[in-house]
C-alpha cells in the first residue's frame, strides 16, 4: 500500500483545479433562468396531474 504524502496530495488537487473551466456569468444567469422556467412548468403540470388523480379517487370514493 503506497504511503500517504499530504503535500504530494495537495500538488494534485491544485494541478486539477486548474484544469476547471468555469462558466461565464452570462451562461450562469442564462442557466439559472432556465432551470426556473423548468420548474415553473413541471410545477403546474404536477399540480394537474395531482389535481386529476385526486378528482378521480373523490369520484371513486362518491360510488362507495
């Protein structure tokens, strides 16, 4: 088993971190608005989802 070498260690995670590439503000924000609008519309098609499913179980509960 190869012996832990803290310093050799942190050489390593700080040549990786420079290999990040990281995004623009203008992709950051442009992201961000999607991901909201995404959830907006999953949000609404949940709720008429759970909407129909609950007036189908009241439905079927109203014949019992």
């Amino acid at each position: 088993m190869a012996k832990f070498n803290p310093g050799e260690f942190m050489r390593q995670v700080q040549a990786e971190a420079r290999k990040v590439v990281w995004p623009t503000r203008q992709e950051t924000v442009t992201t961000a608005i999607f991901v909201g609008i995404l959830m907006v519309i999953l949000a609404v098609f949940f709720l008429g989802v759970d909407s129909l499913f609950g007036a189908i179980v009241r439905w079927l509960l109203s014949l019992a």
